[in-house]
C-alpha cells in the first residue's frame, strides 16, 4: 500500500474528525513550513548583502546563545500542551482556563525574573570579550543584545498562543504564524537593503521582535475564538503548577539532552579534525535532514490527537496510526537510499566541486536521520500519552554516551565514526521506547514504564 496515497484517501473519505484533522493539518504543514524553508534562503544572501561578511557571524553567534535561552521554561508550553488537550477531550472548558491562565501567569513571572537577573548581570558583562567580537567593526553590541534579549524574552510569554492551537490538534496555525513572522521579517530586510546602509541593530531588531510581535497580535484572536479558556486572573491556581512542571520539566532536560548532542558535533569534529572537516559534515547532515524534517511535518499534528485518544481510551486508534506511521517511514528508507544513490550529483550542483564527501559519510548521515524518524514515532506517541520518565532516562543517557562515543570512533573512523557515534546513541531510544509504547497500549505498563 502507498503511504501517501492512504493519508490522502483518509482525508477524502475517513469518517473519523481525528484522522481527518490530522490529515489536513499536514497537508497545509507541508506548504506552510516550505514556505518558510524557502524565505529563510533568501534571507541568508539577503542579510549577508546588507551586512558585512564579519557582522553577519555576529548576528549567527549572538542569536544562536540566545535561542539557548528557550530551553529554560521548565517546558511550561509543552506542558499546557498536553494538560489542555485533555481538559478538551474531557470537555472540561473551566479546567482548561484555569490551565491556559495558570501557564501564562507563571510564565510571566519566569521571565520577569530572568529578565531582571539579566539586567543586573548586564552591567557587569563585557559581551565583546564573551563573544571574541572585535569593538572597532562592531558598534554598540551591549545594546544590540539588550533589545534582542528583551524580544527573546518577550517571546516565552507570546509563543503559548502556538501551544493552545497544538492542543487543539491545529499544528498548522502554529506553523503559518511562523510563516508570517518570516515572511514580514524578509520583507523588512529586503525595504532595509534599499534605503538604509547596513546595519547590525537593526537586523538583529528585525529578526528578534517580528516573531514576538507576531505571536502578540495572535493572543486576542486566538481567544476571541476560544473565548471559554480565555486567560483570566480569577482562574489562576498557583496549586496547578505542579502538575504542570512536573511534566513540563520532563520536557526540558529531554530537549536539553537531544541538544547538547546535535548542538556538540560541529565542536567535537572542529577539535579533533579542524574547521575545514565541519564543512563536509554540515553539507551532507543538511541534504539528509530533509528526511527528519518531512517526517516531522507528518508526525506533528498525532501528538495532541494521541492525548486526546488515550485520555477517552481509545488506544486502537492511536495502534492503527503508529502502524500507518512505520510504513511512512519505510518510504522515507527507500526515499533516503535514492538521495544517498544521487548525492554526489546533488553536492555537486549544489556547492560545486571544491568540498569532497564521502559515500561512507552521505550513508552515516542518512542513518542517522531515519533513526531519528524512527525514533519519533514512538517519543511523539509517548509525549503525548505523558508518561515520560523512560524517554528522560534514555535522553540522558544518550547525552552521556555520545560525547566519549564520539572520541573513541571518531579517533578510529574520522567524520563517518562520530556520526556512527551519533546513530549508537540515538539507539537507546530506538531499542528501549517502542517496548514502551506496547505495553502502554496494550494496558501492561507498571513500575517506571507507566511514570
């Protein structure tokens, strides 16, 4: 059976609005998040037209310390994910105010606060010696970081609208107010290279309140629609966080530890090889990341649809998805050894002939992306089930072995055994994760399977 062909046949004729809004919801995932794929390449020739060459590493180094900054809301958002889309299956619209009202109230005052440390520790901070920027080439960077930390900021409050239309199995939205901020953000950029001469502050101004300033605008519509779980004072209970970090910071060391691994590589491959072998890796991670993303737009909209089915028990239909999932991902094995058959005509019409990679190299990274789709069927499937401890462990212990596992095959195999490295510790996950989703589904889970 075609995969393809069954998700567009289910659009057309599932009787079943779970199946039928998941389906939709990719299909407009697809275009939207393509979209944004495609403006954020333009954007790169752009930039670094209106910037010079020096300025534009500033703004990658500066926003890629900052984008750290989105790990530390103890995972409020994916918590209020997950504890919204059960108050909806239940029906429970006075639970789900108090959660949306909850969430927004503390992470408030998360930011407040961080906000607050920031601007003392600011005064004390030489920011050109902690980012190596050289003061004469670049102008008034303590600024520059004090309005893009301030937007960033700003940001944790506003993004929870994204997580309010996850709950409501509306992953699209989320992606289409992504689109937006990009295409807006293309569209200053580009008024900027016409009439301004270049400049830093306020490239980093764009990029840094778009986004914010889109997710704002979003806040009154999105609740004028669901006004029922509007955010009210009144419903703010200080004795529901704990339910909500409790799964929340599941969340954030999970994605911290799957972080430190992909955020590492790059370093590790720079120690032991030298820069110039961090071209050919990052060439041929990003063709096979193709793979990862498209797969991700598929998967994205089951992770709210599984909460609500299991809270109702209806975990047939979570069984028959995961199903439909695992013969998706066989097409995308067969669709990654075709780019893998077709990679060196791919390198070289892409970036010529000057950086030379490896078939080994090409097949690791290919590997490595179809365990993490593989891996991702069941860690969606469990995130939205919530029982999350076993996928914390896993995480962590991945985190661990990667690094001297990387050392260790990197030292014997160069670049293909640190991706090896990369795919051994993935296979934690892959081994140990979908014997939990069986036994969660089929009602057996006890002890830490069940946590």
């Amino acid at each position: 059976m075609n995969p393809i062909r069954d998700i567009l046949d289910r659009v057309r004729n599932s009787k079943d609005a779970r199946t039928k809004l998941a389906a939709k919801n990719i299909i407009a995932s697809v275009f939207l998040k393509g979209g944004s794929i495609l403006i954020s390449f333009f954007l790169v020739p752009l930039t670094l037209g209106y910037l010079n060459e020096y300025e534009y590493g500033v703004w990658l180094t500066i926003s890629s310390v900052l984008s750290w900054v989105y790990m530390f809301d103890i995972g409020l958002g994916n918590g209020l994910r997950n504890k919204l889309t059960e108050a909806i299956a239940l029906g429970d619209k006075t639970l789900g105010k108090v959660y949306v009202s909850t969430t927004f109230f503390f992470m408030t005052l998360i930011v407040a606060g961080f906000y607050a440390v920031f601007l003392i520790c600011q005064n004390f901070l030489d920011w050109y010696s902690i980012l190596n920027v050289d003061p004469l080439l670049t102008a008034n960077l303590g600024s520059i970081i004090s309005v893009v930390f301030a937007f960033f900021c700003l940001s944790f409050i506003f993004r929870l609208v994204g997580n309010v239309f996850m709950a409501h199995q509306l992953p699209a939205v989320n992606e289409l107010l992504a689109f937006l901020g990009n295409a807006i953000s293309l569209i200053i950029i580009y008024v900027l290279t016409k009439t301004t001469a270049g400049s830093l502050y306020d490239v980093a101004l764009t990029f840094s309140s778009v986004p914010a300033i889109v997710y704002a605008l979003a806040i009154p519509l999105t609740f004028l629609r669901y006004r029922e779980i509007s955010p009210s004072v009144k419903y703010i209970r200080v004795g529901y966080f704990n339910s909500l970090v409790s799964i929340g910071f599941k969340f954030m060391v999970i994605q911290i530890s799957y972080l430190i691994i992909f955020m590492t590589s790059n370093l590790i491959i720079s120690r032991m090889f030298g820069p110039q072998d961090v071209t050919p890796y990052n060439i041929a991670n990003r063709l096979f990341s193709l793979l990862s993303v498209g797969f991700t737009i598929i998967i994205t909209p089951f992770w709210s649809a599984v909460t609500e089915a299991y809270t109702k028990g209806e975990t047939g239909w979570i069984a028959q998805n995961v199903t439909r999932l695992r013969r998706i991902w066989l097409l995308t094995c067969l669709l990654g050894a075709l780019i893998v058959a077709l990679s060196p005509l791919i390198y070289e019409l892409w970036v010529g002939k000057e950086v030379a990679i490896p078939a080994a190299l090409s097949v690791a990274c290919c590997l490595y992306a179809l365990i993490q789709n593989w891996n991702n069927i069941y860690s969606y499937t469990i995130n939205g089930i919530g029982r999350l401890t076993v996928s914390l462990i896993c995480s962590i212990v991945s985190a661990v072995v990667y690094i001297p596992l990387a050392v260790l095959l990197g030292n014997r195999f160069g670049l293909v055994g640190v991706v090896a490295a990369l795919c051994l510790s993935l296979s934690v996950g892959s081994i140990v994760q979908p014997i939990q989703y069986a036994k969660l589904i089929k009602g057996k889970a006890t002890g830490i399977w069940v946590k």
